[in-house]
C-alpha cells in the first residue's frame, strides 16, 4: 500500500504531465504540486519538466492567482501591520541598483518597506548580493520584524527565510537554464510580496531588445495579470512600464553597483545621474501610492528630493545597514575594490550606438560576479557619447587573472559596446 507522500508525489507528476498536455489545473492539483517542490520531493528532473511546461503553455490569469496563493499558503509568512510597501523590478538589465536607494527613502518617510530579495538569476547580481558587500542579508523572519521595527525597512534575502519555498527551488533551476517564464516572474514575484505582508507596490517593468522583456505588447499582457492578481490579493499596485537600453548606473557586479548606490546617496559630484533620476521616479510612485492610502496630502517628489538631498537618505541607509549587522557609518569610500583590474580602450573614433546588455551580464559572469563580490565590469560611457581612440571604455575587474583574459578574449566576438564611425 502506498504511502501518503507516495500518492502525493504520484499526482505531482500527474499534474506536470497535465500541463505538458496544455491542459489546466485546479488549486488542490496547484496546491499539492507546489507543496512537493518546496519540500524538494520531485527531483530536478521532474521539477525542470514543469518549469518547460509553464514556459511552453504559459497560465491562465485564474491559475496565475491559485499558483501564487499556493506558494504562499506552503511556506512563511511574515505579518506586519498597516500600510507596507515595496518596490520590486521584473529585471533583466544589470547595474540599476535602484532598490538600495528607494527602502531608505520610503522608510525615512515613514513607511514600512521589508524588502526581501532575490540573489542573481540571470545577471551579474541580484540585489541581496549587493547588498551582501556591507550587512549580513540572512535573518529569521523574526529577526526582520525586530529589524524593520526599529529603523522602518529591511534589504535582505528571501531564499532563507521558508517565504514562498517552492519558488527557491525552481529558482535554483532557473538559475542554470538562466531563464524564466512571464507567468513565472509573475508568480514569484507576488508570492513573495503577499507574504511580507505588502500591500502598495510599485513594480518596475523594463523593456528592450536585451531585456528579460523586449516588446511593448508583451509588457501590456504582463501588466494586465500583474494587475488582476493584484487587486485579487487586495494590493494598491503601480506598474512602471520604461524602454531601457542600457545600464542606469556604472558598474556591474555586486560591489561596484554598492558603490553606486552609494554615490547616489551621498549626492557625489560624479553620481550616476541615470540612477538617481530613476530611483527617485519610481520612490514617488510609491510615496504617491503610501500618502494617498495615508490621506497625505504632500508633493511625494518633493519629499523624495529633501530627503536625499539633505543626507537623511543616507543616514536612514545606515541605520539599515548597521541594523543588519553590517558596516558602522557605510560609505563608499570603505568598499575598497583590491581585485585585479584591466581597462579595455577603443581602438577608433566613433560614438556608443549600442550597448548590449547579454554580452555585458555574460563578460561580468565570467569575471566571476557575483561570487567574486568584486568582480564585474565598470562603464565609463553611455548610449550616445563620442569616443575618441584608445580612450578607455570600461574596466574590468576579477580577483582571477585568468578570467580576466578570458574576458578579453570573449569581448572579440561579444562586445559590450556597439560603436558607430
């Protein structure tokens, strides 16, 4: 006689050849399926047939709602009360570290923002990554109330925390297939909101021919389901669809895009402007959302320019960081880069046409990012400026030689930079 996980197990793999079939499932099926993939119980294998599966057919809107209800309903949930926000982006463009800028500004304003993120999937670096180069990002969901009680928001990774589990491990798949479904994101993103309790979310929606999403009728149909889940889950949502072509800060890699970051906070002279301008449009979409539930009546863009301006970003940022255990008083002058560096110059004049974001993730990637917290690839010109011959393009940096002539050698068919005579 078989046992109760046997027959369990039996009807996962029932469920997955289901919808191989294209055919559609009920929330017990849903609910069975992801309950054996976040207690590991189907193997890689298996697991990888559903992700081709979902990939393939894709979900309806209803499966969608019982796919994230499901994940949420087999793990954690971390409870907190009132309004709670977050920012979270669909991804597909390294260097546009925006996150680690909004959480001081929506805390500083008085707001609740647990944000729990995700580490790399496709890219060079995923925002718990980054934030790893100054504060531990592993806490105990108790531990990230604790946290968010006394300084209002919390940048940390979800992977360890039980929240949406069957998630962690397709992501862990997904990871070596470096891809995901459009339904899948969708999933997987609003799992992990729904159970940190969020309830204003601004979602960041990047598109372009080397994005994750790259045409306007596909972000359409994407936003359209995000919505509808949304407002199933009882969450005031604000969809930011934004053409990119290109990085919005300079560096790639987890501690280049902290110092980034950095800059922004600490308002240098010579701060990514593309980043900041980026930051604070998405941060007044989520104030605009926060005050409007609040009954605040304030210009959240002009709130947002006060307190970056003033230093109060900055400050609420520490606080954070030294909540999590990390570096008293951060600043970008402590993350000091000592790995090997190598700058890669032009070899005629011309002017940036293009940049091509795979073959960027891809040289940082083999630079060793984002395991090598310092490796990664540093861009000194955007989409448009002029250059003149043998004027440095972008440096690399790896703690390995090796990679980085490796690099070298892979930049020859696989540019970062298209340059137009």
């Amino acid at each position: 006689m078989k046992t109760s996980d046997e027959i369990k197990h039996l009807d996962a793999v029932k469920s997955i050849q289901k919808k191989l079939l294209g055919k559609k499932l009920n929330y017990k099926e849903i609910y069975n399926l992801m309950d054996n993939i976040a207690r590991d119980k189907l193997g890689d294998i298996l697991t990888t047939y559903f992700i081709a599966a979902s990939f393939k057919e894709g979900f309806s809107n209803e499966e969608i709602y019982q796919f994230t209800k499901a994940m949420v309903d087999t793990g954690t949930k971390i409870e907190f009360d009132g309004i709670v926000a977050d920012k979270h982006s669909t991804g597909g463009v390294a260097g546009t570290r925006t996150t680690l800028i909004i959480v001081p500004i929506i805390a500083e304003s008085g707001f609740k923002i647990p944000k729990t993120s995700s580490r790399a999937i496709t890219s060079p670096a995923g925002t718990a990554d980054v934030m790893e180069v100054m504060a531990d990002v592993t806490f105990t969901p108790n531990q990230i109330k604790k946290i968010v009680s006394e300084v209002g928001g919390c940048i940390v990774w979800g992977g360890h925390l039980g929240i949406a589990p069957a998630d962690d491990v397709l992501i862990d798949i997904e990871e070596e297939l470096s891809f995901e479904s459009f339904d899948k994101i969708i999933v997987s993103i609003m799992a992990k909101k729904i159970a940190v309790s969020t309830n204003h979310l601004v979602l960041d929606l990047p598109i372009g021919s080397t994005m994750k999403i790259r045409h306007s009728k596909d972000a359409d149909k994407i936003q359209s389901k995000f919505k509808v889940i949304a407002k199933k889950f009882n969450i005031n949502i604000k969809i930011d669809i934004n053409e990119i072509n290109e990085p919005a800060g300079c560096g790639i890699g987890p501690l280049l895009e902290a110092r980034d970051a950095l800059y922004v906070l600490e308002q240098k002279k010579d701060r990514p402007i593309h980043l900041e301008n980026k930051a604070i449009r998405l941060a007044t979409q989520l104030l605009e959302l926060c005050y409007k539930t609040a009954k605040i009546e304030k210009d959240p863009e002009v709130e947002i320019r006060k307190i970056l301006t003033s230093g109060r970003a900055l400050n609420k940022f520490r606080q954070i960081v030294y909540a999590q255990g990390g570096i008293k008083n951060i600043s970008s002058d402590k993350l000091k880069i000592k790995a090997n560096r190598q700058n890669i110059n032009s070899v005629n004049y011309g002017k940036i046409k293009k940049v091509n974001n795979y073959n960027l993730n891809m040289i940082a990637k083999l630079l060793g990012a984002p395991k090598d917290k310092q490796a990664g690839v540093y861009l000194y010109k955007r989409i448009g400026d002029k250059v003149d011959k043998n004027e440095t393009l972008f440096t690399l940096f790896s703690h390995e030689l090796y990679k980085i002539k490796e690099a070298q050698v892979t930049l020859e068919n696989f540019p970062i930079y298209e340059i137009s005579k």
